[in-house]
C-alpha cells in the first residue's frame, strides 16, 4: 500500500534524497501515476527550481494556464497585460507606449491597479506576442500579475516629496522589486514600503511591508487583505536600507525553501512559528547563506518572459490553428 505524503514530507525527501527531477519523484515517492495530477504537478515543478535551480529545468507544461501563457486569462477568452512599474513609477515614455500599444490592438479597458500599475484588459492571445514586442521596445518588461512569484512593490513618495516622509521609501521599494521580481515563490508575493507611519502604501498588509521610521526601517511579514484580512507580524527593525534588503531577501528565500505551494506567507507562518523565522533568520550566517541562494536562483530565472517569447519562433505557438469563423470550403 503506498502512503501518503504530505507536502513537507515531498520536499523533505527532495532535498535529503536528492531527487532532481520529475521522474525521480514519482519513481522514488511512488506515485500512483506516471506523470503525478494536476494538482501535484505544479507543485512538484515548483519544489525542484527551489530547491535544485542549477540541475533542474522548468517544465511550462506543470505550471497553470495564466503562467504558460505569461498572462492573465479573462472569462471571455482574452488576456489581461500588466507590465512592470518599478515601485509604481512611470515615465511619460511609458504611458505613450502603453497608450499607443492600446490603440494599436485595440485594447477595450485600461485601468489603474490596486499594486500601482497599468492594466490592458482584452488582449487577443495571438496579439500576445506582438504587444509585449512593442512594450518590451519602451523598456519595460512583465509584471508577472499571472505568476507564482513577486507581484508587486507598492510605495509611497518618502522623502522625496512629502513632508512626512522619514525615508526613501520609493527608492527602497525600486531597489527591492528589482533584485525580486521573476522569482518563483509558493504563491503570490506582494509588497510595500511606507515612508513613515502613516502607511499611505499599505504595507501593514502585505507579505512584506516596510514602514519607514526615524530610526530606521521596521519589517513586517504574514500581513494579507483579501479572501483573509491579516495584519503583519513584527519581524525585525533595523537601521539600514542595506540591512532591510538582506533581511527581505533572506526572509523570502526561507519562504521559498520551506513553504507549501500555494500557501501565502501567512499559512507558512502560522504553521512553523513567527519565532521560528526570526530565530532563523537573526542567525548571520545562515541569513547569508538564503541571500546566496537566492541570488544564485536569479542569476539562473530572472529574466523577462515576454522579451523572449516576442521572437518570431516563440511567437508562433500564441497563433490560432485555424479561423473557426470562416465555414468550410465545399
């Protein structure tokens, strides 16, 4: 009879067995099919690139629909294009583009984000490739609003113009976005970096959120507002924008190496203890040692998926096999 496995247990035995690859898994945990479900699939998929990002190779064909096709599909067969604002900024080169990339493909609905960005609602799928094209040409690369991974950093203007503002809140928030994004995580991932307490980014309910003090930086994390409503947990205070990168991007890392796919932070956290992460995480070396992992993963999966699939040979999977508009020749 083969036992059950939970999640913990598979990626216990992934990383103590040493297992890299798909087949590995199913062969040596005895699974009941061949290829796993498609439940255990993405799952599986995902253990492998957090765990093993130099040996394994992302299988497209274990992710969701959204992540294949590197966008978010819409009740009505059409997509929804979000590029990347670094911390909610733009530049009026990049509202042309947006503008005109609009126009040009027709797009029906275009509309401002809660995470600070622009959406395009409506994209035909085999337009797909051509918009990115046009985006990708003005600078920008994906938002990844479809992705298991770093949504977004939301900010606040910090010192830069308001007088409240006790740090650079939107130079943090960019600093941040930049090392994270297109960094695959259990779920979703959001941010924030408020520039003083009065949280105009909303970072008290975020994954992670940064609110900016005289002193420093205070770091929360487990906060959600959606299907649950949860405030952050106090991780840490530190003094530094420096010390606030380490300790973010360690804090995510352990996320990754450790999570349940699908759970948000917050389950994560309920299930292995705030004091377990801060322990963790205060002790300096192994904050290092998450940190080189992470960055070791980036160099490997940081890249832009709509830049590389705008190529002609890409390009061609997003065209229809036929116009099933037209009838049939006699």
């Amino acid at each position: 009879m083969i036992q059950a496995l939970t999640h913990e247990d598979v990626r216990r035995l992934i990383k103590s067995q040493e297992l890299q690859s798909q087949e590995a898994v199913w062969q040596e945990l005895g699974w009941k099919t061949r290829n796993g479900c498609h439940v255990c699939r993405p799952a599986i998929n995902y253990y492998l690139i957090a765990d093993w990002p130099v040996e394994y190779q992302d299988d497209p064909q274990s992710r969701f629909v959204n992540e294949r096709k590197h966008a978010n599909i819409q009740k009505d067969g059409t997509f929804s294009v979000v590029p990347r604002m670094w911390g909610g900024i733009t530049t009026a080169n990049e509202l042309r583009a947006i503008a005109d990339a609009a126009d040009k493909y027709n797009v029906p609905t275009v509309k401002v984000t809660g995470g600070q960005r622009i959406d395009l609602l409506g994209v035909k799928g085999e337009d797909l490739p051509a918009i990115w094209d046009d985006l990708t040409k003005a600078g920008m690369v994906s938002g990844h609003a479809y992705a298991k991974g770093l949504r977004t950093v939301k900010t606040c203007v910090g010192t830069d113009h308001c007088r409240f503002g006790t740090q650079d809140s939107t130079g943090l928030g960019i600093k941040l976005e930049k090392k994270l994004w297109g960094s695959w995580t259990p779920h979703k991932v959001k941010m924030a970096v408020s520039g003083c307490p009065r949280n105009c980014a909303e970072a008290t309910c975020k994954d992670v959120g940064i609110v900016c003090v005289d002193s420093g930086f205070e770091i929360g994390v487990g906060g959600a507002a959606g299907m649950d409503v949860k405030e952050v947990q106090p991780l840490v205070k530190v003094a530094t924008e420096d010390e606030a990168m380490e300790w973010v991007v360690a804090f995510v890392q352990l996320y990754r190496e450790n999570a349940k796919y699908l759970d948000r932070p917050y389950k994560w956290i309920a299930k292995v203890g705030l004091e377990w992460v801060q322990e963790t995480l205060g002790d300096e070396a192994e904050r290092a040692r998450l940190v080189a992992a992470f960055d070791l993963s980036q160099s490997i999966y940081q890249k832009d998926p709509w830049a590389e699939r705008a190529k002609a040979e890409e390009a061609k999977k997003f065209a229809p096999l036929a116009d099933l508009t037209l009838e049939a020749a006699e």
